[in-house]
C-alpha cells in the first residue's frame, strides 16, 4: 500500500496535533483508543515536554542556510501518538527543522487510525513511533524515511531492553535523559544527511 492524496488529506498540522490532545486531555483522553491511566499520565508528561522543546530547540545554522535553498516541495508525514515519550522529545523538533523551509510541509497521522500505513514502516518488527516519510508534495513518491529515534538513541533503548534489572520506568529515565543531553542535536545532524 503506497501513500494516497487521502491519507493527506486526513493528516493534521503540528498546530491541530498540540490542539488535539490538549482538547483530549480535558477530557481525560489521549489518543487512541486506549485511555488507560498510564497512558493519559504520559501524554501530560510528554505536552510539558513539547512546551520545552518548542521553546529550547535551536535549529544549527549550518542546516538553516541549507534549508533555505529552494527545493522541490515535500511533505513530511509524521506518524505519532500523544502518550510516546520518543515522539514528545522528536516531534517538536522535525516540526522546528520543517518551518525553516516553504518546500517543506510537516503533516500528522496518528498511527493507531493509520496501522496499515504503520506496518510498512515497522522497526524491528515493531510499530514503533515516531516515523517520519519524506514524499514529493506533487507525486507522493517517498524519497526518504527516519525514525524512531536518532541512531545513538536507538542504540541505547538496544541496550537498555537487555538490562533484566532495569524495568520500564527506569529505562525511560536513562533514555529521556539522554534526550535532555542531546537537545535534538542527533535528530537535526540525522535529518541533515537526508536532506542533503
């Protein structure tokens, strides 16, 4: 199954994706069909942590002057969720990168409305967000795909899923705070090396 002009058409802004789980939180929702207390907890978290990146993240220079050039138009599809920490700590940022170019539209479809479209993009087997598809905005031909994480970020949740006396919790910690050290750094030089 390829991309279709309707799955663009079902795909929101960053803007309506901040409103949109704002308007669920009220609620005491998130996205999804899953509303479990866990769930709706992360979601909250990962807003406070949306609110810091959109504020912290500093595009390099070097990739704003590139991002300026004018390019053949994209889109950038981001599938995501509200309650994935990765996607809380990722999302702002690609979001921040797209702004730097007017060929570059960043639109989100939320993975559990769209597992068809997921299950092309699996990692290890395994739905795992955020995934970013870079398509002609005129044919939707894919170009490129990133995600879920940064390379060495990647490496790391590898390593940390062997480590029997760690649980969930404390696997997170370790792996958000290597987010926190990285300021998206990674995920900029990353994105960089595709565009380019």
């Amino acid at each position: 199954m390829s991309i279709t002009q309707d799955h663009i058409k079902e795909a929101i802004s960053y803007a309506e994706y901040r409103d949109l789980i704002d308007a669920l939180l009220i609620e005491n929702k998130t996205t999804g069909e899953n509303h479990t207390k866990e769930l709706i907890a992360y979601s909250k978290l990962n807003v406070h942590r949306m609110l810091r990146l959109e504020k912290q993240v500093i595009i390099a220079p070097e990739f704003t002057e590139q991002l300026k050039k004018p390019r053949k138009k994209e889109i950038w599809l981001v599938l995501t969720e509200a309650w994935c920490g990765d996607a809380a700590q990722i999302v702002p940022g690609l979001q921040k990168i797209a702004a730097e170019s007017l060929d570059i539209s960043l639109k989100i479809l939320l993975r559990d409305e769209n597992l068809d479209l997921m299950d092309q993009y699996l990692t290890n087997g395994g739905r795992s967000i955020p995934k970013l598809i870079c398509l002609d905005a005129e044919t939707l031909e894919e170009k490129w795909n990133w995600g879920p994480r940064p390379a060495e970020a990647q490496a790391l949740w590898t390593s940390l899923r062997k480590n029997e006396t760690l649980d969930f919790e404390e696997r997170a910690a370790k792996l958000h705070g290597w987010y926190n050290k990285d300021k998206n750094q990674s995920l900029q030089k990353e994105i960089m090396e595709l565009v380019g």
